[in-house]
C-alpha cells in the first residue's frame, strides 16, 4: 500500500511539467474569429457521392454543425459559411475561455467534427457514413471592424470566384461532355464575364438566378425576436400581455460585402466593449 | 456581369487579411504532445447513465477513437489515455503540418470528436446519444526524453490517484449506503493507504486486483509484427516464403512510470532525429 | 587548404540551427509601444548623487536619449517620459523591422542605452560616470486609438502619483528632519489630499505650483513648422518665396489625459492606415 | 486637491492596458543564447576609420563589452564573439528575468551598447566617438547539447568564411590595387583553397599564419581557478592555508567545433538542470 503514497508524491514530482505549457490568449479588445475548414474534403465528397458542382444537403449539414456551435458559444455573434469552411465571429471583448487560442479552436472544430457525425442521418437519410471526418481549425484575430468586415468580404468573394468557375466547370463536363481536363483548359484564363457567357449561351444558365445559397454562402446570426407573451401579474393575480425580446439564431443567404447588411444589423458591431 | 470581375479584384482587395494569421510553428527537435480532453464530461456521463465510478465501455470507446487518431496520423509513436483524456505523442522530428500548433491540435481533436460519435453504437449498442460532445486540446512540447517521460507519468500517476479515490467514493455511495456528501467527508484528508484499507476491511475488495485498464489507463504504441508471408519469386516464379514486418498499433495496460516499459520498447524513444 | 572547403560545408550543414528562431511580427493594424525602465536605477541614482526627489538634469539626459531615438525612428509618432522609464509610440501601419519585436525593442533599447553614456557630459559635466547603464524594454501593442491615449494616461498618471509622494517624502526627510522610516509611516495611507496638505502647511510648497516637467513628465512630438524659404523658380529663373513644411522634434511638457492635447494635435492619431 | 484623488482613481481606471502585454518566457529545459548584432557597422566602420579588413581595437572593444554583460549575468555560461555580433550562452536551468524573452535580450542589448560608448577612449583614444551605435538582439533557444554546440560551429564557421573572404578582398584592393569592384568579382566564385592561393601567390601570406583572434573569434569562459590562502582556522585561531575555487572570466581565440574544447571544458555542458 506505500505504493500509492508513493504515487501521490510522485505525481507532484512530475507536475512541473505543466510549466512546459505556453499562455496563448487573444489580444483584448479584438475581433476573435474561429475558422474551420473540412479536411481532405474532395475526397469525403467522392467517397459519399455528393452533388457536383454543390451538394445542398452537404451545406445544410454545415450549417446544421454551425448553429450547434453558436447555440454552445453564446458570445459569437456571427458565423460565416461556405464550401467546406466555416468562420465563427467572436464579439471583441468575449472571456470566453479567457480568450485562450488552444481553447476556443479545439473546441469549435471538435464541437464541429462531432455535430456532423451526430447529424449526418438527417441530411442523408439514405447514404452511409463511411468514416470520421476531421477539421482544422484556426485563431485569427482583427483589431478594426473594418478588418473584420474585409475578413468576412474575403471569405464571401471567394465563395463567389469558386462557384461561378465550379458551375462552368462541371456544365461544360456534365452537359458539355469535355473531359475534365478539357474543362479545365477551356477555362484557364477566362474572366468571370467568360464564365458567364458560356453558362448563358452555351447551357441556357442565368448564372444571377442561381440560388443565393450557393452565390452568397450562408450568414447565420442572432435576430432579436419580439414576441408577445401572456404572463399573470404580480399584483393583480390577472392575466396580461408583455413583449419579450429572445435571440434566435437565424441563416441567411444575402450579401455581406456592401453596407447594406450591416445597416440592418447594426448590433452586430456595436458589441459594448472594455475600450 | 462586370460584377464578378469587381469581385475577383476585390478579394485581391481584401486578401489582405491573411497577414493577420500568426506564425505557429513548435521548437524544432521536441516532443510534441496533442492532449485532448472531454469538454463537460461529467454531464455527459450522468446523461448518458455511464456506470460508477468507471464506465468499461466509455473507456474502451475513448481507445478506439485515439486508434483512428494513430491511424491517421501515422507520426505518432504512442497514445496514453485515461479518464476523457488522451495525450498522443508526436515522433521529435516530425514534420506533419510543417510542426504548426493550430493544425495539430485542432486536426487531433476533431478527428477524435468525430470518431466518438461515429463508433459510439459499437460500444452503446442500446444507448441513444443526445448530443454530441466536444473536446478541448493544447499542444505542449517537450525538449528532453526524461521530460517526455515524466509527462506520462504525471498522467499514470494521476490515474492512479483518482481512480482509487473514485473506487473507493462509490463502494461508500453505492455499497456503504453515504450520500455523496459524507463519502467525500470520509475521504478528506486521507492517504493512498487509508483507501486501500477502506475498500478491503469494509467492502472486500483488494484495489491491487482491480482491473489494469483502470487502475494503469491505456497505452496505444505501434508494434512491429514479423509476419511469414508467401510470396512469388521474381525469377523462379515458385511461391517462396518472407518475413515481412509490418506496423501494427496495439493497446497495452502496464506501468509506464518505471523503467522497465521502455527498455522492452526502445524503439519508441530511439526516433531518428535531425540532431 | 582542403580545411576551408571543409568549412564552407560544414557551415551549410549547420545551418539548420536558424530554424530555430521565432517569427515575431506585431499584429497588423495596431499602435506599438517600446517601452524603456532604467535598471537599478534607484542604485544609480544613488551612485551619482542624484538630487533628490528629482534630479532635472538626469531628466533632460532622458530626453536628451529620447530624441536620439525618434530622430532614428521616422515612423514614430509620439514619445512619453518621467522618472527612469521612457515609452515610444509607432504609428499603427508602421513597417520598420517589418514590425518585428525583437528588432524593435532591441534597437530602441541600446540606442537609448548607448546615447546615454554619449550625452552624459553634457548634463552632468563635473560627474564621472561610473559604469554603463542598463535599460530593460518591451513592445506592448494596442487596437485602438482609445486604448493608446488610456496606456498614456497610464503613465501620466503614475507620474502625478509618484512624485507628489516623493515630493512630500524627501520634505519630509531634507526639511523635516525625519528618518526615511519615519516619513514612510507618516505618508502611508494618505490621500493625495493629505500630502498637498503636508506640503503646504508644514513647508511652505504648493504644489500645483512645482514645475510641470516633474508634476506632467515630458511628450516628444513631430511638430509640422511652416517656414518661409526663398527658392528660384523654374520657368522664370526669378527667387520666389514660398512655404515648406518642416517636421521638427520637440518637447511639451503638458497634461495629456484630456482632450485638449489631442484636439490640438489631430495628425498624432491621424496617421494613414492600412485599414 | 481633489484633482489628485481624482488621478489615483483615474491611474487605476487606465491600468487595464497591462493585460496587453504578452507573456514571454522561454520554454523550460533549453539553452537560451541572446545574440546582439552592430546596426549599419559598415557605415560605423567607415566613419570611425576602422583598419580593414579587421580593427584589432573594435574586436578588442566588443570582447571589453562582452565582459561586462558576463560580469552582470553570472548565469551565462560562455559567450562567443567575431565581427559586430557577440553570443551569449544561458545555462538551461537559468531563472534570469523568469526566462523572460524581452528582458533578457533587451537587457543583454542595452547594457553591451552602453559599454560600447563607456569603453570607447581605453580602446580609441584618439579617436572621437561620432555618434552611439546601437545593437540589435534576438533569443533564440536550443533544446540539445548538439544543438547548441552546432549554433556556435556556425557562427565561427561563418567566421572563418567571412575572414578568408576579407582578408582576400583586402589585399587585392589595398596591395594588389584593384577597386572594390574588380576584387569583387575576381574573388566571385572561387573557393577557399582558391581564397589561400590567391593569398600565398600574389601576396605571400600564409592565411593559416593570420592571428588566431581573426580566424577563430574569441570565446568568453568562466574559468575554475584554484587559489591557495591563507584563514585563520576558527578552533585554533592559527592561520592555515585553504584552497579556494574562484571563477574568473577568460577570453580565448580556439577552435570550438571540434570535440577538444568541449573536452577540455566539460563543465559548460555538465550545468545541472531541472530535467
């Protein structure tokens, strides 16, 4: 039985490497922004058969994993979406996790990985899951809202790019019948006035009234709802009509570039900071 | 469609944002160690009804996760998992992900996430999971072998000391009939040997022959296996017979706090390092 | 002679070593402090009968070294001084060092470290100099102009305190006749309302009437002058007056918590950024 | 009065700007070198007419600062010095300034520029100090013995290179008469045995006869030096004669490559760690 006291000093003998840890918090008073992007992704598309050039169940699996994490994380107050990728805004004065990097990335991306799995049947019904699928996951920080609007620009304008390139690409392969290499040939170079041409004359597409889910990417926020409740008063003992204000969390497919979203959503930077 | 030439040039415009992401890189010719741990898990084990105090089944579904994990990974010279943790160790001189923080702390513990929810029904055949669970991780990087070594033995040895608290909190519950409350009263203060003497003058139970899974936790290495293997011979066309050795990860339950673990497994610290 | 091929070699095959070195870029968009402290300079001090509670040539030498460094440093935009410790502000989008840490506090560091040894006999021309001083710095950055101007007011108002305590601390002792012990008791847990109160009624010292060098410390600014020159013009090759603009360093020795300094001087936080 | 109130209340209103600093210690269990490096030393060569190819006096200089920053830090265990840079070796163990990166190479920075100017006139005395010169310095930290004895085989390696190269270019240009410009080029693409050639042939220098401190640096020890004197012996009050081991900092000019100065030296290496 000495052998467990032993073990009980040992352990405090071994506890200095706990020392060997970095302190990794976030800068205060910045944007935190989370992002997570699906590893070898093509691969898990070919693997599952999804749709070329976009596979919608797939995007609403995404958003599906995004609203569990914002629902567990109720500093983010914005969420990105495109792809395989996902961007998650915290608000610029969070303690969450005391703003540890470690922290707040492993658990969006794991909270993330394991909500895809756990929801896979809902979107797929009918196709087996054939493994785990892994993400990575980064700490990105913004000291302006003006850099965390360009992010979040950035991120929107290459949704953009790939997807008008994705829809010519497999149009040309799909109903055009080229090779993939043959698609690709005849695309190098062209401009997105290019792409939109041949969609038009060649396959009859209008490449504006494509769906905005797949133009603009999903925007997931929290909308102030005002809902009328009937509550019974303190005093009176009588039934009596009140407003309550309740976040919801709610996706839209809309422009995030110009100022016009951020006009109708004005809370969404006027977050109350330390500074 | 002037639009969407705007839009390339303005994710040149905004590309500027990428500048803000930190250079992350671990310390050339260190151990690096990605350890994840259960986010909550306490609730997920009472909501999920994981038998007291140590859940077989749980323990056994962590291991097959941080198999997957080694799997993939195939860098990683040995796992130790105990309790809802798991720590992996990267080999000194691995290069995966350019050595950079974020991608191997975020990849290990989504992967691991991810492979909970996937094998769960393998090992709750008859348990609905509510939600999926999340884990948290860090890297922490070690400069000497002995560092590396008294890490795991900080973890072993921790085992140690929380599972025979917890054997001995739930025979006093369980068997003993105490609440909560008096059990942790009745355990206060008292040694390693007092515990051991608890569990065996009052509830028969000799800790030394509990479970090794328990009171060890579980060490994933890779073995090298000799196989005998047919083969056919390049010239003479007559099947012949080779030994080839081939990895193969094996989960052992022993002490690895000593030194004889790693005498019988010398290759494991004997990674050929760039200096 | 084969040694030096030898050499050459050998040289490449050490330089992996360099790997080991950390990226160390401040976070764009954000205001950069360098901040210099004398060390042991309470020794120093003493080991060159410094007056006490100040000495105002020591201060004019700190100055002195300051400006050294802003005349070294173009993209600074402001300096802040008092007692042994002087902090440098960057302009926010500043690329010198390409904003490397290291670089940057360890130029401004031994610049003001080596000026000091140069401009000693300047101030202190019947003081030898007994040994090379050290000074200790580090980068702090900052995310907005409000967390800038409240880091300055940080240290304004540290000056404030501290030499109002070391004012009626030395009267206390030079005048009073108490022992350094005795004053310490009789300053301890006073307001600052008591000690202008000691000040005043026991010696005869209003202090808002001390110098504002000592009671505000000093500001280093770039002051845009307006000179007129005469120059010959190109076409008529006739001398004609016209206005240049000219930066100049100068020192102010004023309140800047408020906004007046601010007001009065827009271009200090007006500096062009990237963003 | 209440103004002062006021500022002490305002003082700790602003002091939130400290969390902004970031933590910086070096990880436990490592060599720790801080290298400092002459800012623009050509233009401070040339403006101080320092003999080429080498100024036996400057290389004198900076071994005097050496000195000094050796006397400061007693935990440094050697330091290794050639042109305008100078390393400084950290035992690994060492709790210098908490293992603080920017204190220690600010400190180290600061205090060797400060010597610079101090030291000048012993070394210069007839020549006017112009204007301070400032250093740069970095730390960069090594996990192994090897590693570490392979950062200061490169330095000398580099040396050696530079020296051969110099002492080359310097002969052709002032014995041989050639500008800059055609020794340059001359001496482009040759190797070292071509280097010594040249050397031997046209200029009748054997290189391997040029001193020491030019082809090697020099190296800063503390060296053990064993004294013989002379106590009183407290029982019998008789003066009796006692070994006393005393460190003395020692520079020499040798090789350090190669195994036989570590040999030779075995206490630099053996410094007992945590680990």
């Amino acid at each position: 039985v000495c052998k467990y006291i032993a073990t009980k000093m040992a352990n405090s003998k071994y506890e200095y490497v706990r020392h060997f840890e970095k302190h990794d918090s976030c800068l205060p008073n910045c944007w935190i922004i989370v992002r997570v992007d699906g590893k070898a992704f093509h691969r898990f598309a070919d693997a599952h058969a999804f749709t070329k050039p976009n596979d919608v169940n797939g995007i609403k699996l995404m958003t599906r994993c995004a609203h569990n994490v914002m629902t567990e994380f109720t500093e983010m107050v914005l969420a990105y979406g495109q792809s395989d990728e996902y961007s998650f805004v915290f608000k610029k004065e969070t303690q969450a996790y005391k703003r540890r990097e470690s922290k707040l990335m492993t658990n969006v991306a794991s909270l993330f990985a394991s909500s895809y799995v756990f929801h896979w049947p809902e979107f797929f019904p009918n196709v087996k899951l054939l493994y785990p699928p892994s993400f990575d996951g980064r700490v990105v920080i913004y000291p302006s809202d003006q850099n965390l609007r360009d992010y979040l620009s950035w991120r929107q304008a290459d949704c953009h790019i790939n997807n008008l390139y994705n829809t010519a690409f497999w149009a040309l392969v799909q109903e055009g019948g080229l090779s993939n290499k043959e698609a690709q040939t005849r695309l190098s170079g062209t401009f997105s006035s290019n792409k939109n041409e041949i969609l038009f004359s060649e396959f009859g597409i209008n490449y504006n009234q494509e769906p905005e889910i797949l133009k603009k990417g999903t925007i997931l926020l929290r909308k102030e709802i005002a809902e009328e409740v009937t509550i019974t008063d303190h005093k009176t003992k009588e039934p009596k009509s009140v407003t309550k204000v309740r976040k919801k969390i709610e996706a839209v497919n809309c422009d995030l570039i110009g100022d016009t979203f951020w006009v109708e959503h004005p809370y969404l930077l006027n977050t109350v900071g330390t500074c």
